[in-house]
C-alpha cells in the first residue's frame, strides 16, 4: 500500500488468515493517513468502494446494493456490487397513478388539459359551488385555468359536463391504484 492513503475514502479491516471482514465503511485511523502502527500482521486496510451501478430500465426495475462484496487484495479495494431487481406490482401502479395526475385530465373537444392535483380538484369544487348557490343559468359564461396556467372562458353548462368528466376520470385512476 502507498502512504499516505486518502482519508477521506472508507475502509474495511479484512482479516486475511480467515478471508473474511471484520468491519467495512470504517475510517482510516490516522489523520495523517500514514501506516497503522499496532495493528496485527493478519489485518489489512482494503478500500471500500461501490461498483458503478448498471444500466436499468427506471420504469419497471430499480437496483439495490448487493449484500456479495468482492475482495481485490491486488487493487487493495473492497467493492460493493448492485443487483438490478423489478419493481413490485404496487409500486408500478403507484407511479402510473402519479405519472396520471402530473398529465392532467384532456378535455375534448376543446384540447386544453386541466391539472389534477388536490388543489385544482378543491379550486373547481369551490367554483361549482359559487355557481350554484348564486343560481348562475348554464349558459353564463365563467372563467377557469388550465393546467398551464392559460384562462379558458366556458358557459356553467359546460363546465359541469367537464368536470363530471375530470371527476369520473380522477376515480378511476384512484380506484386503479388500489
């Protein structure tokens, strides 16, 4: 081993009589990350380091740290491998659920898209109502934002057409994620 060692890596103390390790993710022991004095003849210092990790499939797989460590007393590295794994059914559902809600509910056939968070869900409750206890006709015109922000002008009639719709599509995405 070349001294002085960075100490800002991490280390395992491997026990070279029994090929096994005895504690990873460890500091070097000197600041000055020069050679341990007092350590016994049979432990080494390996560095530790992570494998890069592979190329996956972000959609449907993810990768977890692999519980197998290889030892390479050559390199005097101590290296942590990944394993790529699918995801389970729920989490998949999960995001499609999310990925559903950040693209909005397209109305057709204006082709405008309303955002579907809580809180554009709230804001539209919130006009429906103001409509109604006013005793708005259908045919007033009203005003309403789009998932971009852009003011779209629709009669009373038909924003309760679009929202009966926006509402029926938000359940079944809910009721899917289920």
């Amino acid at each position: 081993m070349n001294y002085p060692v960075n100490t800002k890596s991490k280390w395992a103390i491997y026990d070279i009589e029994t090929s096994s390790v005895i504690k990873e993710r460890v500091s070097w022991p000197r600041k000055d990350g020069m050679a341990i004095v007092g350590q016994p003849s049979n432990h080494i210092m390996l560095e530790y380091a992570d494998a890069d990790q592979p190329i996956f499939d972000a959609s449907t797989q993810r990768t977890i740290a692999n519980q197998q460590r290889t030892v390479d007393l050559d390199n005097n590295k101590y290296l942590r491998t990944w394993n790529v794994v699918d995801k389970p059914e729920e989490e998949l559902s999960s995001e499609s659920f999310y990925t559903a809600l950040k693209e909005g509910y397209l109305v057709e056939p204006e082709g405008f898209t309303l955002a579907l968070q809580e809180s554009d869900q709230n804001a539209f409750t919130r006009l429906l109502t103001l409509l109604s206890v006013a005793g708005t006709s259908d045919d007033t015109s009203t005003i309403i934002a789009d998932k971009d922000g852009v003011l779209r002008t629709v009669t009373y009639g038909r924003l309760k057409e679009i929202l009966i719709g926006y509402g029926v599509y938000y359940q079944q995405l809910w009721a899917a994620n289920k």
